[in-house]
C-alpha cells in the first residue's frame, strides 16, 4: 500500500475516534437533567419543592449530570452532594451581591482579567457539566452574558503584550466541556508565548463528568503533548467533600496523572457540606490519597443567592481549619485558607486578642503583597468588609 495511503487511513482512523469520544460526552451533557420534571423522576419531589424549584431556575438555571445525581443518598435530606447541585428555596435569599471580588472591574476584555500581574484570567464559557448553586460566578452561569471571551486572538495579543504575566488560568464556567478542537487551539496559542511558564484550567469535571476525559483519549494526548513539549499544564479540580471523589473520578484523575498533568484542589468552605473538621480534614486525606495537591480551601464568598445558605462566619471557618489541620499529616495540611476579596485574595491566619489576622497571598496593588493586617473581631462576620 502506497505511503500516502496508509497516512490517510490513520488520518480517518484518528477522526472516526475523536468524533466517537465526542458524541459519547457530549450526548451525556445534552441529556444531563434541565428541568423540575426530569429531576423529580430521581429525587420524588414535594409539590411545594416542584414550584420553588421552578421559581429559582427560571433565575438562575439547573443542570445536574447523571453521574453526579448518582452521588446523592437519596434517603438523606440533608445530603452534602444534594446540598450542592440541587436548586432550593434557600436561593430566594437576596443577600450579598453578584460580583464579591471585583471581577468586572478588573476586566480588560470580554472573557478577559487581569487581578493580579503574573496572572491572566480568561472565561473561556459560562456552561458547565454541572451548575453548582454556591457558584460565585452566579451572575452568568447558564445564563446570557458578555463577560466570555469573545475575541480569543486580541487576549492573546494582550497577553503578549504584557510580559509581567508568567501563567494563564483558563476559567469559566467549565473550559472542559469545550471541545477538544477548541482546547487545542487555545493551548497552540498561549504555548508560543515565550513568557508564560504554564496554564491552568479550573475544572469540576472530574467529579461532574468523568467521561469527558475517560473516553476521550485524544484529549489526554493533547495535554501530554504540551505539558511534555510545551508548556506545563495544571488541571486545579474544584472538590469540596469526600464522596465527590467516586471510583470514576479516581480513574480520571490517574488518566491525567499518567499524561504528566499536575492535579491540585481548592475547596470552598460550605455550610452543611464540609463545614466540620472531621469532613474537612477526610477531604484533604482521600485527595492525597487520589495524587491531587490540596491547595486553597476558599471562604465562601457573599454571593446573592449563595450566601445565606452556603457562608459560615470567618470566626467558626478558622477554627474548623485549624482544627481540621490537626488531624492531618505534613502534605495534607498544606492547604491555605483564604478568601478571594476585591483588593486580592487574603490568607486567614489567626485570631489573638478580640483580632483576626491575615495576610496578602496576592494583592491587586502589588504595594499589598504580602503584607499582614488586623481587624477586630466580629464573630458573626463572613467576609473581610464585615470586620471593624
């Protein structure tokens, strides 16, 4: 068989199997549960639960895919995974506000931030596997927006532009659910900046979808490929209780981990799910246990609509912290309990003497880098702006 010819039938073997991983992920994405109907044939819903559900997605939308429903023990109102994903009447609560950390301001482009110098945020889409209802990003999850990037090639040229940045974070929504053609433009693109060292995506599906990178392996050869030939490529995996991490999730994780790709955690601390040193301190372990990094366990920032049902004050945060820290070893306890405010995200470190004490992880003003402050206590408080 001529040269030419062999290549061409690898070339359509090569396609026949990307467009099979894809309609095998992606049907599973069309056919996660949108609506109150479909959900109630998993969950048995009240009548009362049915009409509130309604109210709330009509604002802010549901999706749930089958295998993170799978998750919930369905005998267990108060189940941590139901807590999460499940739309509630708790989601009525006005209190706080859409944009906690000053995303808009520090916008430079549609889809495009830039909080911190060495640092460049791109929303690369406001879909996800699995729309989580304490998701800071409320405001545009789901929903119609102008905040994603839209341009992809001007954030690129500002990028370039900007030397000062050493690594990009590819947000969203969930960037994984794009498509493997679409990534591997926007890993072409940002690998041949010379002053990047590495790339980030921040991604739930792990433990939302599982499949998306368990039947596609041209995805794991493209992120072996560049964080191999390239640039180092991080996946940061957003897991806040243990049972998240299922036997499926597992298997994905050790895919990426034989592909070379660093897996590290943050956590968001959240009432009625994880907000127990004993909850907390099992997620660190089982994470190790799974070669995943921790590395933030955030506070729950004051979103409308989230805040209420989900923010526990800094005062009993610290101590779960703490003493979750106690139970763990060396590795485990690395994580950092932080807050993402408006003027940068804000190591808690302590309280002595009616003061809470923190510190600049990153500032906005890079005058603030690094730099410790105290405000009195205000046990109640659940953000920095609470505090006298």
């Amino acid at each position: 068989m001529p040269e030419n010819e062999v290549i061409l039938m690898k070339r359509t073997e090569t396609n026949r199997g990307r467009i099979h991983a894809d309609y095998t992920w992606r049907r599973e994405l069309r056919e996660s549960i949108r609506t109150v109907v479909h959900l109630d044939r998993h969950l048995w819903l009240s009548q009362r639960e049915k009409r509130q559900m309604s109210d709330v997605i009509e604002r802010h939308p549901m999706r749930i895919s089958h295998h993170y429903l799978s998750l919930i023990d369905r005998n267990d109102p108060d189940d941590p995974i139901r807590k999460m994903i499940v739309p509630s009447a708790e989601e009525f609560n006005l209190l706080g506000q859409y944009d906690t950390s000053g995303e808009l301001s520090n916008t430079m482009m549609p889809g495009l931030q830039h909080k911190y110098a060495q640092t460049a945020l791109i929303l690369a889409t406001n879909r996800c596997a699995t729309y989580c209802r304490y998701c800071f990003r409320k405001r545009l999850i789901g929903l119609e927006t102008g905040e994603i990037l839209r341009r992809f090639n001007d954030a690129v040229k500002y990028i370039e532009r900007h030397t000062e940045i050493t690594n990009v974070l590819v947000s969203g929504g969930d960037p994984l659910i794009l498509s493997t053609d679409i990534i591997e433009r926007f890993l072409q693109k940002l690998s041949a900046i010379d002053h990047l060292n590495f790339i980030r995506f921040g991604t739930k599906i792990t433990v939302a979808m599982p499949d998306r990178i368990l039947s596609d392996k041209h995805l794991l050869e493209l992120l072996r490929y560049y964080t191999t030939y390239k640039k180092r490529i991080i996946v940061v995996t957003h897991i806040n209780h243990p049972r998240e991490i299922s036997q499926k999730t597992v298997v994905a994780v050790k895919a990426l981990e034989r592909a070379s790709i660093a897996v590290s955690n943050q956590a968001v601390l959240l009432k009625g799910v994880n907000d127990t040193p004993e909850i907390l301190a099992d997620l660190q372990k089982q994470l190790l246990k799974v070669s995943i990094q921790p590395y933030y366990v955030f506070q729950c920032r004051p979103v409308k609509r989230v805040k209420h049902n989900f923010q526990v004050s800094l005062h009993k945060g610290l101590q779960v912290v703490e003493r979750a820290k106690r139970m763990l070893d060396g590795p485990s306890k690395r994580f950092r309990y932080v807050m993402s405010h408006r003027t940068g995200k804000v190591e808690i470190l302590g309280i002595s003497d009616g003061y809470m004490y923190f510190r600049y992880h990153q500032a906005k003003d890079p005058a603030d880098s690094g730099k410790f402050f105290k405000r009195r206590l205000v046990a109640t408080a659940g953000w920095l702006d609470e505090l006298e």
